[in-house]
C-alpha cells in the first residue's frame, strides 16, 4: 500500500519521520533502498514494513513516496528475497491511517 507525502508534510527527513511513528532501520535490502520496519510482538515477524523513495514533482517540490506492507514470515530459503506478505487488507490500511496521523496538517503545505 503506497503513501505519499511531501517533504513538508513529514517536518524533516523520511528515516526520522519513520522513527518518530515507531518504525527502526533495517540495513537488508539488496538494491540500496532505505528500509523500515515496526515489529508487531516480541517476535522479528510478524512486522510491517516500509521503504520510500523521494521524487519531486513537475513544480520542483520533494514528494516522498512510502511502500508499506506486513510480513508475516521470514523468507522460506536462503537466498530468496520471496516471503508471505500482505500488500493490503484491514490491518495494512489500519496501519497506513495510523501512519497519516504523523504527517503535518498544515494547509499551506
């Protein structure tokens, strides 16, 4: 499930922003993407788990595009990057609304 915001809307940089709503840094990700997650329980899974990335838009303003999903499972064999996710569903839109309430309501955005 995607969200966008702009650069404004988080009140500084991504990772913080991630931080700020309970997300940690996990340095897997094989293609250089910046990458987060937000552990359900004690366990490393279930867990949500987001990365962005930063475009601008045609009048130059920094948008942040998040992808946010649930893993369920940890990847079944070495080597795989292949796992039970969920991309939407209750608990990936109720995650994704907790999620807004983080960005800034400033209307002059």
């Amino acid at each position: 499930m995607k969200l966008l915001a702009s650069a404004k809307q988080l009140g500084g940089a991504p990772a913080i922003w991630l931080r700020r709503a309970g997300y940690a840094f996990i340095p897997e990700r094989e293609d250089g993407q910046a990458s987060f997650a937000r552990r359900l329980s004690r366990d490393f899974y279930p867990r949500f788990h987001i990365y962005f990335t930063e475009s601008r838009d045609k009048d130059g303003r920094e948008i942040i595009t998040f992808n946010l999903h649930l893993d369920q499972k940890r990847p079944g064999y070495q080597g795989f990057n292949r796992h039970n996710a969920e991309y939407d569903g209750e608990v990936v839109e109720t995650e994704m609304e907790r999620l807004k309430t983080f960005l800034s309501t400033d209307l002059f955005v």
